[in-house]
C-alpha cells in the first residue's frame, strides 16, 4: 500500500477501526456477562482483575476511536484547506497533537494487553523465574513507548514523517519489542496448559486442548497484526497506519476472546452435568421419593399409593445393586513425603487444573 494517499488511508483506518472497535463492544458485553455468571456459578465475588482490565482496555479502544475521529474530521474538513500543504501534509505530519495522543494511548493499551497476558502466564505456572524474561521485555516495550511518543512530539512541521530515522528506530523497537513479548508468553502459556492436560490425562477425564488452542488463536491474530504493521513500517508503507489504527481494538478484542470462549465452555459443560445429573435423578426416581417405612418383614416400602403393585413390599436380597467405579487418586501428604518427587507433581497438577482455567479467564 505504498502508493496509497495519507487521506484515503486515514478514511479507511478509521472506517476498519470503527468497524472492529463495534465489534469490542458487543465483545465486552459478552465478558461482562460470562464474568458474572463464572462468578455466580462458584459462588464467589466477581473477578475484579479481569473486571478492571476489561474497562480499562475499553476506555483506552473508545478514547483512541475519539481521537481518530477528531483527526479524520479536521484533517479531511475542518483544516482542510487552511493547513499548509492540505490533508496529505496534515495527515504526515508527525507531530500534530491528535497523532502524538493517539500513539500515547496505544502505547498504554499496549501495555495493558502485554501487562495481563504475562500475569496470566505467571497464575499458570505459578513462579517468577519463567516470567523474568517476558517482564524485561515488557519493561522495554514500556521504555521504546514512551521515547518513540516523545520522538514523534519533537519533529518539526514539515520536517518529515514517521519515516524519519529518528523517529523509525524507536517505532520499529516498540513493534518487534511487543511482537517478541506476546510471542514468547503466548507459546510459555500454551505449553503449561498442554504438559499439564498430558500428566492428569490419565487420572481424569476431559481435556485442557480446547483451552490451548483458544489462547493460541488469541496469540495469532494479535501476533500476525503486530508483524503486518512491524512490515509495513520497514517497507515505509502507509499501510501502516491503517494497521496501526485497527491495533487497538484487536488487542481488546483478544483479550475479550479467551474469557468468552472458554466461559462458554465451561457454562456448555455446566449445563451437561446439569442435565445428566436431572435425567440419572428422574431415572432413578427421586422426584417421587417418598419415605421408605417398615412393614414388620424383611423389605422395604416403595413410595406408591396403597394398592399399587408398585407399592409392595421389595426383599432387600432381590435389590439389583449398581457400582460405578471412577478412574481417581487421593494421595495424602504421608505418601506423598514417602514417594519424594514421584507422583507429587502430578497430583499438584491435577489439584490445580481448575486453577490454571480460571486464571486464563
């Protein structure tokens, strides 16, 4: 898209992103809703982490959209022709204040996105050394943020654009910075989730796969957008603020993601339990239960009214007798101090299975 005019890419960056930012909003919804529900479910208060980060990152997408859209407005027909070299010089200019505000709010969402993925890594595994790496990179993301916001501040009107080296060394080091960061946690994330489902595999049922794979279709997309807008702005594309503009809302938009997916499968196999549970209950007869007496004989009264066959007397010795077997292990701490290393770690695994679920919502 090198050829492309900055006004028409201004027009269709703002078009995509108020498309996508349409869709965060219906997506926040969704969370707020999945979040009340997990949280009525077990009983507890709302997760105030996921709560906070969810408004915060919808706050950063609205008053980027607002932004955006002050500087469609003035570039395209408040100031179009009082600006000196007209839209196209309006639009490159790096220092106008609606893009300096904007490349500052992304840089916050950015690192808001980065900031709860690398928490969610840490809840998972549960030690600080794997995170030491992604925290110096998220450190630096922060560092190249702000110097690349304060880079494009201080360029002279008419001196150039973003393209400038002073200006591209430190918006390239912020692209690859968060590009590596979301990678590099993305892939720790996935494969804690994924060893662990293969150790408790044989001591329970169900499977954490589905989890793995909707943390890596977060990961991706929020990946593949980091590595168009990093090629566009090496190649000198103005393509590149068309993706710059559509960042913002995918970043909520992933986030929003992994709590939705896995909410809904957790309330889908709620309600399967739920049903199986109702349907062995009915079977069985316990919607009619009445209290059993005794007849003076060696029996037992089935709930029914009085002369109803169903209401005879049952020898205990002809009662067809059902044993369900279930695949499980209880270790306590004995055995586990006796056996040393073997077993133990599986048997945390399996008691944090549910754990690692919910700190990925």
């Amino acid at each position: 898209m090198p050829g492309v005019p900055l006004d028409l890419a201004a027009v269709i960056s703002t078009t995509l992103e108020g498309i996508l930012y349409g869709f965060s909003i219906f997506m926040f919804g969704v969370t707020m809703y999945i979040l009340k529900e997990n949280s009525r479910r077990a009983g507890r208060e709302m997760n105030h982490k996921m709560l906070s980060v969810s408004i915060a990152l919808l706050v950063c997408s609205t008053v980027h959209m607002i932004i955006d859209f002050i500087r469609a407005s003035r570039g395209l027909v408040f100031e179009r022709d009082s600006f000196p070299g007209g839209p196209i010089a309006f639009f490159g200019q790096p220092s106008e204040w609606t893009f300096v505000a904007k490349n500052a709010v992304y840089t916050v969402q950015t690192l808001l996105g980065d900031g709860i993925l690398i928490y969610r890594c840490y809840m998972v595994w549960q030690t600080r050394l794997i995170v030491a790496v992604p925290i110096i990179l998220w450190v630096w993301v922060g560092v190249v943020g702000i110097l690349s916001v304060h880079a494009v501040a201080v360029v002279p009107i008419g001196a150039g654009t973003v393209f400038l080296k002073e200006v591209g060394r430190w918006i390239t080091a912020f692209y690859a910075s968060t590009l590596a960061t979301n990678f590099l946690v993305t892939i720790l994330l996935a494969y804690k989730i994924w060893i662990t489902n293969r150790r408790v595999s044989r001591v329970r049922q169900g499977s954490l796969l589905p989890v793995v794979r909707v943390v890596a279709d977060a990961g991706i997309l929020y990946s593949v957008t980091l590595a168009a807008a990093l090629g566009c702005f090496v190649q000198k594309s103005n393509g590149q603020y068309v993706v710059l503009d559509m960042v913002c809302p995918i970043i909520s938009i992933t986030f929003f993601m992994v709590i939705i997916r896995i909410g809904l499968a957790e309330s889908q196999r709620s309600s399967e339990l739920g049903s199986a549970g109702s349907a062995l209950s009915s079977g069985m007869g316990a919607a009619h239960y009445q209290p059993p007496y005794s007849n003076g004989s060696n029996g037992v009264q089935v709930g029914g009214r009085a002369g109803d066959q169903r209401g005879q007397p049952v020898p205990m010795s002809r009662l067809p007798v059902q044993v369900h077997i279930s695949k499980g292990c209880e270790t306590d701490v004995a055995t586990l101090e006796n056996e040393g290393d073997t077993g133990s770690e599986t048997d945390r695994d399996r008691k944090m299975i549910g754990l690692e679920v919910r700190n990925v919502v």
